[in-house]
C-alpha cells in the first residue's frame, strides 16, 4: 500500500504508529484517531481490490480521538511539567550529515568534518536571484580581462623582439591570467552543470557540490586555473626580480636572459608541483557562485596553505625587491648628474614602474583579504545555516550559538572581480603608440619582414626601452642590425645622441643632418652613419645618399628596396678595403663634429652607462 502510494497520509500514519515519539523513559505517543481514519478512506477500495484487510493492530477506535498533525505539541511535553517550551536543545550533538545531503563513499567527500557529505549546490548561503546576478557580473569581467590580456599577447607575437628582459615576464604574466579568464568565462557559460552532482530524487539526494577528482571536466577547470593563478604571481615575482638585477647590480639584457631557463622551470615549476599536490590530497571542489572549480571553497586547511601562504610570500618577496630596485634608480637620480629631459625620462620611467606595481598589488591585497575573511568568518557561517536549515533537514540543531552571521554577496563579487581583473595592467605596460603604429601596420599589410620595426621606432623617434636600465660605462656598446654587424660604437657618443632623442628638429640639428648628408655622398663607399634599431649611428648598412630621410619623416618602400640593393652591392665590394678603420675614426669624427658641446657634457659624467635607461619609450613613458 505505500510503493502504490494510495494515500499522502498513510506513511506518516504508519511512522507514528509503529515509531512514536519518545520523550521520556516509560511514555509513548500515538498518532490522532482523524490521521487514522484519513488514511483507512483513501486506501479501502484499492484493498479491497486486491483482497487485502485492515489490519486489527491498526484499528482507528484505540488512538487517541483528536485532529491534529503528528507529533502533537502536547507530545513533545514533559509529563512532570507541561508549561515549557516543548523544543529545547539540551546538549550539543555536533553536525549530522542530512540524508539529502549524502555521498558514496568511494568519492571520499566531507563537508564541516563529516565524512560521505557535501554542501548543497548551487550555494548554501545565497538565493538563485542573487546567484543569477553574480554569474553575470564574473562573466562580463572575465570578457573584459581575456580581451585585455589576449590584446597583450597578440603585440608581443607581432613584435618578440620588442620585448626584452627585463620587461619579458610581463607577457607571460598577461598569458598566465588570459588562461584564468578564460576559465572563468567557461564557467559562465557552463552555469552549475560542472560544479554540481546532479539531484536524484529517487534516492533522496539533492544536488551537491562536486568534490574530488572523479568529475573529469571539473579537475581540468581546476587544474587550468590554479596552476596559471600561482604561475601568474611568480611571474610578478621574476619580473621584480629582473629589475632588481637591472637597477641594483646593473646586469645587461644579455646577462638576465642567460637566466631565462631558471625563470621558467621556477614560474611553471612551483604551481606545478602544488596542482599535483591538491590532485593527490582530492581537495578539488566545484564554486557554485561562478561555475569553476577551485581549492578552499569549503576546505579551511586547503585555503590556508594552498592560497593564503604562497600568494602572501609572492606580495612579500616581489614588493621587497620592488622597493629595492626603485630605491637604486631614486639614488643613480640624485647622484649622478643628468641634463634635465634626461632626468625627466628616468622619473617618468620609475612612475611607469610604481603604477604598474600598484595596479597588480591593489588587487592581489584585496583578493588575500577576502580570503582572511572568509578563513575567519566560515565557522559562524556554517553554524548559522546549520541552525537555519536543521528543522528543514531533520538534524539536530546547533546547541548555545552565540553569535550568528550570514556572507554578503558582495564580498564574493569583489573576490572574483580582483582575481580577474589583476591581469589588466599588463595592457597598461604595452599601450604606447608604438604599439598603436604596429597594429595599424599590421592590419594595413605594410608590414615588412625586413626592417619594418627600426622604421616606427625612427618615424616616432622613440628609443627601444627594452634595453637595460643601467650598464658597465666601460663595456661598449656592440649592435647587430639586419643583414650587417656594426662594432665600436662608443658608449659616449650614444648616451650623447640619446638625450636629443625626443627634441624637435632645430636650425641647428637640421644643419648638422645636411652636413651628414653631404659627408654620406662623399663616403657612401666607406659606409655612412644612421639610426640603428636601438637608435644610434652605425655603419651596419652602408647606404646611399639617395637613401637618407629628413629627420623624423616615413621612407618609401621603393627607395628603401632600391637602397637595399644598392648598400648590398657596394658592401660586398667594398667591406673587404678596411672599413671597419674608417668607421672608427670617421665615427668618432661625426659625432663630435655633429653633436657639439652635448657630447662634451657627457663625456665628462661619470658613469655613463646610465643613459641607458634613457632608451625608455618616451611616449609610452
């Protein structure tokens, strides 16, 4: 009669008829004689149809002649004094895992220190209203990151060499946080169908969090975004680090990328060995708020080694060498003696370096305080649902609860807004219009192979800052360009020429340019002095006279490709004659001649080597 479910009354008629309420030792309760006879009606004709009687030990005339719901109120009274409240909790019996909320055990789940549980989904603190809106607002912000980052990227494939150390780590940290918004917006479109076990309401068991690494899909979403969150926080560590060795101890380009292995078995390295760590300690669980899945959502000891502890030695060690590294610029400033744009550019450049710090700290200290916050206020969270929900699931309810509090949407939304938008100020790094005149470039296909980026840098007369900021003033300055190799240019005469840079053409530089120009006709077969990639005079090209631009003006493509041939045709004719002695003496020549007082300003500084920071982009700067 109960599998045919003839009547909605007949199993709590048989529960209390056969379990009754025990209130004390030696007195038992039975169900209303109205429950009894409610039942009887409903399930008589289907009895009689199969030839089945009421049974004489549930006769309706021996309960209790009354109509109410059972158990009566009267019931649950103590029979020495019935003026009490009729619920009173007496001891505390610790929290029992409801039935709707029970698990397998081979899944290895647990929920508040009880094992085979687990938290109700999609979220047991917050409405499907409030739910809605949150996914919402994670899923926009994570568009807005992945464009930002994906922006970053696409510049550096355009360019790779633009981007040296020590400024590399930045786009590799714009790859790590493109990859967590990327899960993140996954999430968005998967709603709960990752983070979530599926209801199934013929075994009594609701929808649950998803725990463990026996949902596929949901430790891949895992495994994504850990490893790149703690790989993109030691990236920022390694891009401190680089400049630190850039400002302090004034290690070359060159010499950082030697380091370029370590960086990277360190940065994929480290979040690796923690990923295979949750892996194997099954501390996976599913975020019902954005669709993820993550480590320290329901787990207190996971958050607060696995999250709270590396991210906190990342903010130390990285603002440590942060400081350090600013403090030596600061002191090369005040020290060494500048002309006045110069002294502008090294400002404008350690501004750069403080805003892009603060623009990565800012988020990563609030996402730690969330954490902090929730490590201290989860305890009292759970209690209060617990005392909320304990009549709804039939559990004991929490005994003496002193103090009750419920999690703000907010704090959540906050959390997930701060870890996205972390990645952003990557885009700030790149933004410049160098970057603006590559991607126009790019789109309008006059992109070149050959010599392409040397002609923006010229065009913006924009030096390429990703040299290093300071450099041995006794090492000197050996470039490569395309096709040809320059050797002794003097550190002096750069520094000199890079703090003229970014100045206007004048009478007097427009006359010392028709001077070059005339000296390029007589000696286009020696070779001739230019603007390399870094923006210094070099004989790497040999070029015509035919071949040289006004000051800061755009070269044609057909005199470039006729130059080209030109220079190709007189170096191999002529390279084998000494040049190398001639552009010594006539570089040096030049350069004094051209440059004047400026390059007797400079050559009386000690330390040149400084300038180099002055190979800052100016107008990204």
């Amino acid at each position: 009669m109960v599998n045919l479910q003839c009547s909605p009354d007949l199993r709590m008629f048989l529960c209390a008829l056969y379990a009754p309420v025990c209130t004390e030792y030696g007195r038992m309760t039975l169900p209303c004689r109205r429950l009894c006879l409610q039942a009887k009606s409903d399930c008589y004709k289907l009895m009689e149809m199969f030839g089945v009687s009421w049974p004489e030990e549930m006769d309706c005339n021996r309960l209790p002649d009354c109509d109410e719901s059972y158990p009566r109120p009267v019931d649950l009274l103590s029979s020495s004094d019935s003026t009490e409240s009729p619920i009173s909790v007496q001891r505390d019996y610790g929290f029992w895992c409801p039935r709707e909320l029970k698990i397998n055990p081979e899944f290895g789940y647990s929920f508040m220190g009880v094992r085979d549980c687990s938290p109700p989904c999609p979220n047991m603190y917050f409405t499907r209203e409030e739910l809605t809106f949150a996914r919402y607002f994670i899923g926009v912000v994570s568009i807005v990151c992945l464009s930002a980052t994906l922006f970053t990227f696409l510049t550096f494939l355009i360019d790779v060499s633009r981007f040296r150390y020590p400024e590399r780590p930045i786009i590799f940290y714009a790859v790590c946080y493109m990859m967590v918004s990327l899960v993140f917006f996954l999430g968005f479109l998967l709603e709960d169908r990752v983070s979530c076990n599926a209801a199934s309401p013929g075994r009594f068991r609701a929808s649950t969090v998803t725990q463990g690494s026996h949902n596929k899909a949901c430790t891949l979403l895992f495994m994504v975004l850990y490893f790149f969150t703690m790989a993109g926080s030691v990236w920022w560590v390694i891009l401190t680090i680089t400049w630190f060795l850039a400002a302090v101890p004034k290690w070359g380009s060159e010499a950082i990328e030697k380091k370029a292995l370590l960086f990277h078995a360190c940065a994929w390295g480290i979040p690796g060995i923690l990923t295979v760590t949750l892996l194997a300690m099954n501390k996976i669980e599913g975020d019902g708020i954005s669709g993820v899945c993550f480590v320290g959502l329901y787990n207190l000891t996971a958050l607060r080694w696995f999250l709270l502890v590396p991210l906190g030695l990342d903010v130390v060690v990285g603002v440590a060498l942060l400081l350090a590294g600013i403090a030596a610029l600061n002191r090369v400033r005040m020290e060494i003696p500048l002309e006045k744009e110069n002294q502008e550019k090294l400002v404008k450049f350690m501004i750069r370096i403080g805003v892009f710090s603060v623009l990565y700290l800012v988020p990563l200290l609030t996402v730690l305080a969330c954490y902090l916050y929730e490590n201290s206020y989860r305890a009292i969270w759970e209690t209060t649902w617990v005392q909320e929900k304990c009549r709804d699931y039939h559990i004991p309810c929490p005994y003496q609860v002193e103090s009750t509090s419920r999690p703000d949407l907010a704090l959540f939304l906050i959390k997930y807004l701060m870890m996205l938008i972390v990645g952003i100020p990557s885009v700030f790094w790149v933004g410049s219009k160098k970057t603006c005149f590559e991607w126009a470039s790019f789109f309008h296909g006059k992109r070149r192979k050959d010599g392409m980026v040397n002609e923006s840098r010229q065009v913006l007369q924009e030096p390429d800052f990703a040299q290093l900021l300071l450099r041995d003033p006794n090492t000197p300055i050996v470039r490569k360009s395309r096709g040809t190799s320059t050797q002794g240019t003097s550190t002096h005469a750069s520094s000199t020429h890079l703090a003229m840079l970014d100045e206007p053409p004048s009478a007097s530089t427009s006359r010392a340019g028709s001077v070059r120009s005339a000296r390029s006709k007589m000696s286009s077969y020696h070779g001739s002095l230019h603007r390399s990639r870094e923006g210094r005079y070099t004989a790497s090209s040999f070029r015509a006279a035919d071949d040289r631009m006004p000051y800061g003006s755009m070269p044609r493509l057909n005199d470039q490709s006729q130059s080209r041939h030109c220079s190709t045709n007189r170096l191999d004719s002529l390279s084998r004659h000494g040049s190398t002695q001639r552009l010594e003496s006539q570089s040096r020549h030049s350069s004094i001649r051209d440059l004047g007082s400026a390059a007797q300003a400079v050559l009386g500084v000690p330390g040149n080597g400084i300038h180099r920071v002055l190979e800052e982009d100016g107008a990204t700067a």
